[in-house]
C-alpha cells in the first residue's frame, strides 16, 4: 500500500473486488482531519486484476502520477489515467 499526501487529503492505494471476480485497482481518499469515510475511485478502466495484490501494484504505479486532490477529494493526475 502506498500514501500520498496533499494539502487536504491523504491518497491511499487500494483495491475494489468486482462482483464478476477479480479486482480493480482504485485510489482511497481521506481528508486529513479524519471526518468522513474515505472515497474510492477505481482507476485503470477496464482492466481487472486476478489478485489483489497485482490490483494493489497496479495502483501504487498510478498513485506516483498522482499530482493533486482538490477539496471535494477529487483526483487530478500528471497523465492521463482511467
């Protein structure tokens, strides 16, 4: 699992199980005051991992072109990511 923090918020990289099997990779935000549960945002569309742990992989390489997360906890990426 890998963290990134910003001005506002913490990025976390995570992982969703899909209902058909698999995982998607995705990014968890939390704001740094600890009020709210955290916002998953699955990242890489389309693409389905058959283990968590390559989800997970998949995400801590996105999480680094990661460049900002505004006040409402969205996700702003140096490249285009899904």
């Amino acid at each position: 699992m890998a963290r990134k923090q910003f001005a506002h918020h913490e990025a976390v990289s995570a992982l969703v199980r899909e209902e058909e099997g698999g995982y998607s990779a995705a990014v968890a935000v939390k704001a740094l005051d600890g009020m709210g549960a955290p916002q998953f945002h699955k990242i890489l569309a389309g693409q389905t991992f058959k283990t968590a742990s390559d989800a997970d992989d998949a995400a801590t390489l996105q999480l680094e072109c990661l460049v900002d997360v505004d006040e409402d906890g969205q996700l702003t990426w140096a490249t285009a990511a899904s």
